[in-house]
C-alpha cells in the first residue's frame, strides 16, 4: 500500500459506483476519478441541479440521481431506481450543525450521516449481491474517536446537544455499522475509510450553518493546514478499487496522526470495536427507519 495514489487504480470498465454526495468535495473529486478510470458513476445528490453542474466536470459515464439522504422517502425513491451496482459509496455528510431534524424526526447529522446511508445500504443490498465483487464504502471521519453512543437518546431528545458530540456519534456509527455489514453480510465486502484533515466545503457549510464568523475563520485556518481533496479521497477510492482492501477494515491517511499521507491502515477506538454496541446499533437502525436488510 506504501504511496498507493489515483495511478494505481484497476480499470474500472464495466462496474458501476454509486457515490453518495457526489456534487462537490471528496465525493466528486471520487466521481471523476472512477469514471476515468471506466466505471458508470452514479451521483447521488440532494440537488439535482447542482449534481448535473458536477457531472459536466466529470471525463466518463456518469448520472446524476437524485437523493436526500436527510428524507427516507428520498431514500427509498433513489434506491428504486437502481438496477446495477457493484460499489456503493456512503460519502455525503454534514459536519456540527445546529440541533435541527430530518423530515423523520431523528437529530440531522445522525439521521443524515448514520441512519440514511444505513437505510440506502439495506435497500441496495438485493443489488449489491449480484456483482461478483460487491463492495460497500462507508466514510467515517477522525471525530469518531470523541463519539459515545448514546442507545438511549440517540436524537438528542432529553440531552443538552452538542454539535461536536452529535457529530462525533455518527461518525461512530459510520464505523460500527460499516463493521456489522460486513459480519453480517458475507457476500457483499465492507470497507470504511476516512479522508484526514482534508481541505472540503464541510467546515464552510458548519460555520454558515451556525452563522459564525469565528467559525468561518477556523474554516479557513483548517484549510491552510490541510492536504487536498485529491490526497483526501484517496483512501475511499483504495477501499472501493483495490484487490488489497479488506473487509471490515478501516482506512484513512498513513502520515502524523492520520491527518495527512497516502492511504494507510487506520486506527479504531475501543468504542469502534465494540461488537455489542454494533450489533445493539444495527438493531436499532431497523427499528428507526422501519426498514429491515434482506440478507442471506
């Protein structure tokens, strides 16, 4: 894996990738990228203006498909129009929003970032399982090593909310589910990843989210810090394309900290680990989108 980079990716043609957020950022820059290498990219974005504004800067086949992953009717029509698949790409995110929620009623960045692409993957896996070489990507983040969850409250119902701990819990359980799927499903390859301190539109979209102009100044200081979109997505095109990738493992940057660097393993908190909070979160991921996986 040592310096592994876009060059080193197999062709693509004939496999068809799904990636969610796809519109800008890391999912676009992994959009292009795949379809240059030959696959079919799905786009799957909440506006399908802004996704067909992306999809000109792709060089290769792609598509535009709408999806609001913050709506699971939005899910469930996306999924439906589907028909071949071999890697989904569960990219999309929103990063220490204000306390809001989706149109079902769960906290938004645990609903959209969790309980969406969970919902998506379930309804996908019928799909999924035709293609010889199936492959789910689910992108975590760094925050997850703050993340705790919370069974009991996961929507911030009955708790004082913090945009940093709400956020840090999905991307927890982005790595929990990403490890569940691929014990529970041995036909279909899980993988998760995370891109380091990447340079992208999330921390911009929190501070205007929060209307904040220290926020938006941290926003730029990060971005003087951080590597590119280019090296960022790297570790989720790895995980997408690559023989070496493994199921159930976790890939980021391999240089300080996982901040920076080509794609490396990554390292997992004990809270990533737990096989019980996993297996108590898949369940509840059923129970909260009323939508159950159709698994061998």
């Amino acid at each position: 894996m040592s310096r592994w980079t876009e060059a080193d990716i197999p062709d693509q043609t004939g496999r068809t990738v799904l990636v969610t957020g796809a519109n800008s950022g890391l999912g676009l820059r992994t959009a292009q990228v795949l379809a240059a290498r030959g696959a079919h990219v799905i786009m799957g974005c909440r506006s399908v203006q802004r996704g067909e504004t992306a999809r000109r800067t792709v060089n290769g086949s792609a598509e535009v498909l709408e999806l609001d992953l913050a709506d699971l009717a939005s899910v469930r029509a996306a999924a439906e129009k589907v028909g071949k698949l071999d890697v989904l790409i569960n990219n999309a995110g929103i990063m220490a929003v204000p306390l809001g929620q989706t149109t079902d009623g769960f906290e938004r960045q645990f609903g959209t970032n969790h309980l969406g692409h969970a919902a998506l993957t379930f309804l996908l896996l019928p799909v999924l399982r035709r293609s010889p070489d199936a492959r789910v990507v689910t992108v975590s983040s760094l925050m997850h090593q703050y993340g705790r969850m919370n069974f009991d409250d996961p929507n911030w119902e009955r708790r004082s909310y913090s945009a940093r701990s709400a956020y840090s819990q999905s991307k927890l359980a982005n790595l929990l589910f990403a490890r569940e799927l691929e014990r529970r499903s041995p036909d279909v390859t899980s993988i998760a990843a995370h891109p380091g301190m990447t340079a992208t539109d999330l921390a911009n979209n929190m501070a205007d989210a929060h209307r904040s102009v220290v926020l938006r100044a941290g926003g730029k200081l990060f971005g003087l810090f951080s590597q590119s979109v280019e090296m960022g997505a790297l570790p989720q095109l790895y995980a997408a394309t690559s023989p070496e990738a493994h199921g159930g493992a976790y890939y980021g940057p391999g240089g300080f900290n996982g901040l920076r660097g080509h794609p490396s393993t990554a390292g997992m908190t004990a809270a990533a680990r737990d096989d019980l909070a996993a297996n108590r979160l898949w369940e509840l991921t059923i129970k909260l989108t009323g939508i159950a996986p159709d698994l061998p």
